[in-house]
C-alpha cells in the first residue's frame, strides 16, 4: 500500500503512461494537523509512481492550492486524470476558496505535457453547478455546496467528452437529493452543464463517482458517508447500467461490502482483469489515511461486482 509516515492518504485517482507506468494523484495533508478532520481544509494533491500498483514511489505534489484571492485558494481536492487528443494530460479537480469558508465547490483544469509539471488552465473555475438543476449552498438544506469529484471519458462514439459530478438535485426531501452531475465538452475545456443522469433516490450525496465497463456490463460506481434511506451501514455502492453515458437507476444500486475501504477507483489490470484501489478509512477506531493494494475485482450477473473469487448467486438467491 501507499502510506506516508508524515502525510495523511484518502481519495485517489490513477493514470498509466506510455511506459507502461501507473501515476497515482491523491489527497493528502500532514499528520501534524492530528485530528483527521482538519485534513479536508488542508489538501494538496500528491503523486507517486509505480509499476505493478503495489510499490509506490513518491514524486513531487501535482497541485496546491492557489494563492489568494483565488476561487481554489484555500485546498484543492478530488478529480481525475486524462489524456487529450494532443497528447497532452489534463487533470480536473474540485477547488474550495476562502470567500465561502470552503463552501462551495467548483471544478478546475490543470495541463502537463509529461504528467509531471501542472500549470493550471486560466484563472477561473472551468465547471460550475447551474441552479436550473442543482442545488446550490443553502446551510439551512445541506451543509455544503456539492459540486465535486470530476470523472472524465470520451465519449463511446466521439462525441467529446463527459463529466460525472458529485451533485445534489435542487428538489425533493433534503437527505435523499444526491445525482450524478452531468456536463459535456467538444475539446476537454469547453464545458456545458447538463440535467443529471440519475434522479435522487435515497442518497444524500453520491462521491468519487466514476463508469467503467467491466466484463462486459457498464457500471457507475460511488461511495457515500452521508444519511440517507439507503445506506444500511453500506458506504460502497455499483449501479448497472445499459451505456457508460446512463442514465443510471440509483435506487437499484447494489453495495460492494468492505469493512475500511473508501473512495476507491476501479483500475484495470493486464489482462481484462479489474481490481479496486482506495483508502484505509477507520480500523479499530483509529483514521487510517493510506492507499490500499489491489483489490481483484470481477462482474457476474445477478450478483454485481464481486470479490474475485467469491462463489456467483443467482437472482433467485
């Protein structure tokens, strides 16, 4: 696993190059602040290297935050990782400033051409929450303004790109109105906000969401810490899906049970195989803040995604 003695670990996300390397990009703040839940106002985005997601060796930080006044001033956090038709590498990531008190999120963009140097895009947030369909920060509905964890794909028949975004819907009982924020781009910069691709169902928030195809079945994968119907002590969840582009059913999601994982991301292996890669939330009551080894992974119908390993069920079971 990636565990710093001096830094706290959580979210992450992976990119591979041309040398067949993995690149993580991560959250983390230092230890010195003691109590875990300073780290939120505190987050950098880290980076290590490796080459089998097991031993990891860390690089320089990818990104900090802004100086001020700035919109991402006071912490950069969750995003993900591209690369773009010219070859270069965009990173997108949840920015917080001081003016809210770290309230309201917004996505920003950062370009490298060798996954090693980020300059930001511009001076601006390059993807903001619409009010025509999401909820903006009002504390006396939610504690927070959620626009975050951006996760981006090209389109399947080149269409440009999507983005999933943690969202809240700006309608409906206040703990049950988590979606998939939507929005489209022609050329990763020029972004357009777009109605959900879910509606609320039982979730306050949906996190780290992020689409992949796994043994054949389309899948939406996501995570919530937040009160709501459906939890049930469950904090992994995959919802099936018909086309990466959704629409996705929350409300026929399943969860994925494990006792300390979260935030994690599906990676693909070498041959076809999947594995999760996450952080080490609490174990014996005591915050973790470490990245996970592989986690083998699989899809079997009727079941959702699995353990590698664990024996099939049918619908019937």
């Amino acid at each position: 696993m990636l565990r710093l003695p001096d830094h706290w670990v959580w979210d992450s996300w992976y990119a591979r190059d041309d040398n067949d390397r993995w690149h993580a990009f991560f959250l983390r703040a230092s230890r010195a602040l003691h109590d875990p839940h300073r780290r939120h106002r505190r987050a950098t985005i880290g980076h290590a290297v490796s080459t089998d997601l097991h031993t990891w060796h860390l690089v320089a930080d990818a990104l900090v935050a802004a100086d001020a006044p700035s919109w991402d001033d006071l912490a950069t956090w969750t995003g993900c990782t591209v690369r773009g038709p010219d070859g270069r590498w965009y990173l997108f990531y949840t920015g917080v400033g001081r003016a809210e008190d770290g309230l309201v999120q917004r996505i920003g963009l950062a370009v490298s051409d060798d996954l090693t140097t980020w300059h930001r895009h511009g001076t601006s947030p390059l993807v903001e929450a619409d009010p025509t369909w999401y909820e903006l920060l009002d504390r006396t509905l939610w504690y927070e303004q959620a626009w975050r964890d951006p996760w981006v794909f090209p389109d399947p028949a080149g269409d440009g790109w999507h983005m999933l975004v943690t969202a809240r819907g700006n309608t409906g009982p206040t703990e049950t109105r988590g979606v998939v924020g939507h929005a489209t781009s022609p050329d990763l910069v020029n972004w357009t906000v777009q109605p959900p691709l879910s509606v609320p169902a039982d979730f306050g928030h949906l996190e780290v969401p992020q689409v992949v195809v796994v043994d054949g079945q389309p899948l939406l994968l996501f995570c919530t810490d937040a009160a709501g119907a459906r939890r049930d002590g469950h904090r992994i969840w995959v919802a099936e899906g018909h086309d990466v582009r959704g629409p996705w059913d929350i409300a026929s999601a399943r969860p994925f049970p494990h006792p300390h994982l979260y935030a994690p991301r599906l990676v693909p292996g070498p041959a076809g195989d999947w594995s999760l890669i996450g952080f080490l939330d609490h174990v014996d009551g005591e915050f973790v803040g470490a990245l996970s080894d592989p986690v083998p992974v699989r899809y079997r119908p009727g079941s959702g995604l699995t353990p590698a390993g664990t024996p099939a069920t049918t619908a019937a079971d």
